[in-house]
C-alpha cells in the first residue's frame, strides 16, 4: 500500500495491508487484487495458477462477491510479489473497564 491502512501497495515489495479498524469491505478488496493484478501484466486465469485457486474464485474475489480467507489473502499477496500485513486494532485504544464497575450511558 501507499502506506494508509486499507489500501493496495502500488509498487512490487510493498506491503498488501488490510486494517479491521477501517472496515475494508469484500468490493475494496477485490478492487485492490485487480488493479495489482493488471499492474503485474496477469490475467485471472495466470493468477489463479500462482496462488493455488480457481479463476471463477479470483472473478468473484474481484467482482466483491467473496471475502478471502486470510491464507487466501496471502497466497495472492505473494503470487503478485507483495507482502499481506494486517493491523489490528490496539487493546489500549479502548477504555479498560473493572468486571465490577457500573457504566453509565
């Protein structure tokens, strides 16, 4: 990615980032494993073949009809010659309460 969480890297190497805190949906996804599959030349059918799937599973992938597992995720993120990094929210970024304590809203 360019290096905000949610989006593709654009250049070979980089770091394919996925941020549950940014709520990256099926469609984002699947628009990002198609503009690096065009920007590596492949068609669905050569980047099937290099990450171990189906080309109707990369065209659904890409259309938004299909979440991909994490090692889904990283077979494609290697076939196209980057790295997947996911960031997960941090524990600190949410107030600790006491199992006892009252909770006004």
């Amino acid at each position: 990615m360019s290096g905000s969480a949610g989006e593709v890297p654009s250049q070979p190497g980089s770091a394919m980032m996925m941020n549950p805190a940014n709520a990256v949906s099926a469609a984002d996804i699947g628009c990002q494993v198609r503009r690096l599959r065009l920007q590596a030349g492949l068609s669905q059918h050569e980047l099937a073949c290099r990450s171990a799937t189906s080309q109707p599973a990369i065209a659904h992938l890409e259309a938004g009809r299909r979440v991909p597992t994490l090692a889904t995720l990283e077979k494609l993120a290697r076939a196209l010659g980057h790295d997947l990094v996911v960031v997960l929210p941090s524990r600190a970024s949410a107030p600790a309460i006491d199992p006892g304590e009252e909770v006004s809203v």
